[in-house]
C-alpha cells in the first residue's frame, strides 16, 4: 500500500471523509433484534501481513457478522472435502439479491455461489454431514484465528430463527431439488446461529490474516488454507461477495470483499493487509453505506486497489 503516511493518518482521514454519508441508509429491520442497534456507529481495523495492526473508531465493539460467516463456512467445508464443493454449489455471481427464490427453482435447486443464502445453506448441510452444530465450528474457527473467545448472540439468533421465512423456503425447496440432505429445520437453525456470531473489527481484520497471507495465520501460527485455495477464495470475494452490487463495489472499491447484514464489510488486500470496517446502515443491497465509503477513500488513499 503507497501513500507516503501512515495507517493511522489513513484511518484518521477516512473517519472525516466518511461522515457525510450517515443518515444515507438504514439498518437491517428484517431481523428484528438488529433493527434495534445504534445506527450511527463506526469502527475500522488494518492487519497487515507484517503484524501491523490499526484501527479507530468503534473498532473493538462486537456486531453482528452475519453472512461474513460464510466466507470462513466456505473455507472449512473446502478444507474438508475439497473440489467436491463445487458439485453442491456454484462459482458465478447471481445478480440477484441474496435471499432471491426463483433463480434457485430455475437451476434446480444448485445456488449461484457460495456467499448467497442458497449457497450457504449448501455449506452449513455440508458440514453437518460432519459436525453436529457448525455453528459452533464456525466461531470456534473464528475465535483461533483471532486469538479471541467468540459468542454467537442468542437474542440475534432467535429473532432469526423466528424471521427466517425466506431462508426456510430456499432450504425447503433446495431439500425437494435433494440439494440439501440434512433436514431444512436443522440447516437453518445452525445457519442463523452461525450469522448471530459476534465479531469487532479488530477481530475480524486478524482472523481473515490469512486471505491476505497466502493461507498462512500470523496470529494462530499455522498455515490455514492451501496458497491455491487462499487465491481462490479471493476471486470468489471478488466476483461474489457483495450480491448484487458486486460490480459497482468492486468498480469503487476494488478488493475482494464480504458484506454482512450486520453492517460489517471484510476487505482483503492479496499479499499486503486485511481490512473490516463496520457501520450498521445499510443500502438496499445489504451493504453498509458508511463502511463501503470507508472502503473507497481508503482504497484511492492507499492506492491498494487490485484492479
Ligand atoms: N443472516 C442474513 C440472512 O440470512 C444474512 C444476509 C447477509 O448478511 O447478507 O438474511
């Protein structure tokens, strides 16, 4: 990353370029424990591979990480059984929004990619096949590669679980396709659990070191992902990670990334930093609006882009 100052200046020039921006969305209401969180908060972290580590804001407040989750989900269930994956999911951007029913009905019932509801409801029935709450894997995951103890919040993953009447149909009509082989009430279950996970920035900027690092975790000590794997994962967040948005994020932003409900954005930078900023109101693609602005000044300050 160039810019002749350093990440703290960085930070500090991104929080007062993006004030403007609070008031512009709102926060996710569809679940309703999260309509409840204080809109106007902001927080920002950068790990680089060098052990750097900087951040501002409301950095070390817990939110929720909602479907930043299923990039980490992915990542076990491509550890476990590989390619094979890639027979229960696909690899393509959807241009739909996240939870959109039709388009799985059309491609009997084989989700788009891996970040969409569908998607992630094929990866949470992969690791059932070999774990009774992944869930608890996911934060547990989590939790070693930020060196932290994770919880998943339970008020968050009942108001889920009680909402989640999109979700169940997607996990209903993938289970009549047979492309879910667990129950659709035990997948959906674990998967709310799994989005009610709480993570800062702080924490989460450390645990996606190793996107960053080739698959290596400076924090957990060990090699995480295959280096092959770790690049791969880094075009799925690229092509992937922001829904229907994903171009126009990428076309400002620039970097492999993964949005969440909760308002948190992962970013990546290959071969130099991480980067998680969250802010919990929303544009109509479930992208934090402060967060993704965030994103772009830093971007064009650091000139990081990898495009
Ligand atoms: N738990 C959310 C849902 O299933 C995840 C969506 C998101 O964070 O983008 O609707």
């Amino acid at each position: 990353m160039k810019s002749g100052i350093s990440i703290d200046e960085v930070l500090a020039e991104v929080v007062a370029m993006v004030r403007p921006h609070f008031g512009k969305g709102r926060p996710a209401d569809y679940i309703p424990q999260l309509a409840g969180v204080d809109p106007r908060q902001f927080g920002m972290a950068v790990c680089t591979v060098k052990g750097e580590e900087a951040y501002v804001g409301d950095a070390d407040v817990p939110f929720s990480a909602q479907s930043i989750t299923k990039l980490f989900a992915l990542g076990l269930a491509l550890n476990q059984i590989g390619d094979e994956v890639w027979t229960r999911v696909g690899k393509e951007p959807s241009g739909t929004p996240f939870n959109f029913l039709s388009q799985l009905e059309h491609e009997q019932g084989v989700p788009r990619n891996p970040f969409i509801n569908a998607g992630a409801l094929a990866i949470t029935d992969i690791l059932l096949d070999t774990v009774p709450s992944p869930d608890a894997l996911v934060r547990d995951f989590l939790g070693m590669l930020s060196d932290s103890r994770l919880e998943i919040d339970e008020a968050v993953a009942r108001s889920e679980v009680e909402t989640a009447h999109k979700n169940r149909a997607i996990a209903n009509l993938m289970r009549g396709f047979g492309t879910l082989t667990h129950d659709a009430e035990a997948v959906i279950l674990a998967y709310c659990r799994q989005c009610a996970i709480t993570i800062s920035c702080r924490q989460l900027a450390r645990a996606a070191l190793p996107l960053a690092a080739d698959g290596f975790s400076p924090i957990a000590e060990e090699t995480i992902f295959p280096s092959r794997l770790t690049r791969r994962l880094n075009a799925l967040l690229l092509t992937c990670g922001t829904y229907d948005s994903v171009g126009s994020f990428a076309y400002r932003v620039g970097l492999p990334a993964k949005s969440g409900v909760g308002g948190g954005i992962l970013a990546v930078v290959p071969g130099q930093a991480t980067i998680a900023v969250w802010s919990p109101e929303l544009d109509r693609f479930g992208t934090s609006v402060v967060g993704a602005a965030a994103l772009e000044h830093f971007s064009q300050l650091t000139n990081c882009s990898v495009l």
